[in-house]
C-alpha cells in the first residue's frame, strides 16, 4: 500500500496531483490512498497500513516520524529538506554546479546597523548591482527580490536580518526567463520555457507564460545530474540562461507542481513519478543507518 500526502493549506495547488498519481498507481496494481498532513498526524504507529509514502509535502516533523516508523518516503525527508532551504541547496550543489555566485546571510539574532552597512557594501561590490535577494523558504517566487541599490540592501537586512535568507548575482540575459525541466524514474521526462515580460521572475503564478520545450542534450544532463546529487526520486529542476550557453542550476524543488507541464508537454509526468516509484519500492528497503540520505 502507498500514501500520497499533501498539505492542506495548499489543496487545490496539490490535490489535483495526488489524484493524478493515484490513478496511475491503480493502473499499475497499486492500492493507493490520499491523505492530507492533519490526517496523517493523526496516524498512529500500531495503525500503520502502507509501506510506501509519495510525500508532495514539506512538513518535515510528520515525514521524520513516518521515516522513524520505517516508512519509506519518495521524495526522502533528507532531500526535501535540501531542497526547501535554498541556502542548503546553493551550498550543496556549489563545486560540482554552475550556479549563480552566492552570499548566505549570516545568523543574527539581533538588528546590527553597522554591519548591515558593512555586509551591503561587500555584497553589492561582489555579485555587483542589481542582485536577487530571496529567503531561504518560498515558493512560486514570492518570496524573491530584486534589489538595486546598496540602501535597498540595508533595508533588507532591516527587514528580514531574523529570517534566513541568501542574496544571488542577477543574471541579466535570463531575466524574466528559464526552464523548468521535470526529473521522474531515474531521467528528464518533461521541460517548458516559461517567459514574464512584466517581471525579473518567470513564475507562472506571477504572469509568466509557458510554452513546451525540447530540452537539449546538456540541458537533459544537466537537470539529471543535479536530482540525481540531490537523491531525489522526482522534482523539477529551474535552468537560467546563460551568455555561454551553459545553463546555471537556479532552484532544485522537490514537490514541484506539474500540472502546467503535463498540460504544455502532453506527458504524462504522473505515470513517470508512478513508476519510478514502484519500480525503487519493489527493491531491497533502505537501510536508513547506511544509506546516505543527508539526515
């Protein structure tokens, strides 16, 4: 038996998914339910009736209980953590990645004028100006900045010095623009060019327009590599543009929607996740002691 969990609070983002992904498991034979996170809090160990969990979520308290309990879920809690920090995700991939060059905000735990302007001089001089500014949990680009100045920067740190947050060097020739290729059973199954002439941020929710896109050969390697570093089992991959058209790795996300991309690709991205995950459920069960799963 598999569980599809997601979160409540965004239900209509992620319901429709799960419904997706029950089906094709049901056409493969799997018996499948949905649950919700409030409802799956309230399951108790002794009740336990899957083996397998699809978790679409980011409740990382619920996905180490059920890990703790010997459930296995896709994607790991490990990797979502990853994942859900860009701070851990820009760290992690940085060496073996092009991506673009990054300044993690240091730990404060109290407002500190000096060194706001002292950090926004030397941050601004290194990734130079205008720079992308994000909090490290956010999703849909809402939480993603543009900043121009090195007195927007001390009023950022003003504002958000208690929440953590990263700063990024803007790449200009993909303003506006990148791709979103989407990773599931072991390969990139789907891509979309998604474009927003009104705004530095691609995101569909805040006006872009996507189209299908034929993801080239290094684009396909590129999106691969980067879930496979991230032991994810799915997920979608954002690619910048580049002015020596090598992409930059923007963002990892581990339970990225792909409703957009079915619909644009006409592939079924839900039958992929389906069957990579029978088919790594179906194999020995991890040890959790041994294998790496970055907890």
């Amino acid at each position: 038996m598999t569980l599809l969990v997601y979160n409540k609070s965004i239900e209509t983002a992620f319901l429709p998914l799960c419904v997706k992904i029950q089906k094709e498991f049901q056409r493969l034979g799997e018996p499948c339910r949905i649950f919700d996170n409030r409802t799956a809090q309230q399951i108790k160990k002794d009740d336990l009736f899957f083996e397998n969990c699809v978790f679409l979520d980011k409740d990382a308290v619920l996905g180490q209980r059920l890990e703790q309990w010997g459930v296995r879920l896709f994607n790991n809690l490990g990797s979502i953590e990853l994942c859900d920090d860009k701070r851990k995700t820009a760290e992690f991939l940085q060496g073996t990645f092009k991506i673009p060059e990054t300044v993690c905000y240091p730990l404060l735990y109290a407002p500190d004028p000096p060194f706001f302007e002292q950090f926004a001089a030397e941050t601004a001089e290194k990734l130079t100006l205008p720079l992308v500014a994000k909090l490290a949990f956010g999703s849909w680009g809402q939480q993603v900045f543009l900043l121009h100045s090195i007195a927007e920067i001390i009023d950022f740190q003003k504002k958000y010095y208690a929440v953590p947050h990263l700063y990024c060097r803007f790449i200009q020739e993909s303003a506006g623009r990148d791709l979103r290729v989407y990773y599931a059973d072991g390969k990139a199954v789907a891509a979309v060019k998604r474009e927003n002439k009104t705004d530095f941020r691609s995101n569909i929710a805040l006006g872009g327009i996507a189209e299908n896109h034929e993801f080239t050969e290094q684009e396909r390697q590129i999106a691969e590599e980067a879930c496979r570093f991230l032991n994810l089992d799915f997920g979608g991959v954002d690619l910048l543009f580049s002015e020596d058209d090598f992409p930059y790795v923007c963002e990892v996300n581990s339970n990225a929607i792909f409703t957009a991309t079915e619909e644009i690709s006409g592939v079924n991205i839900a039958r992929h996740i389906a069957e990579g995950i029978k088919k790594k459920a179906e194999k020995e069960a991890p040890d959790f002691s041994k294998e790496n799963f970055f907890l």
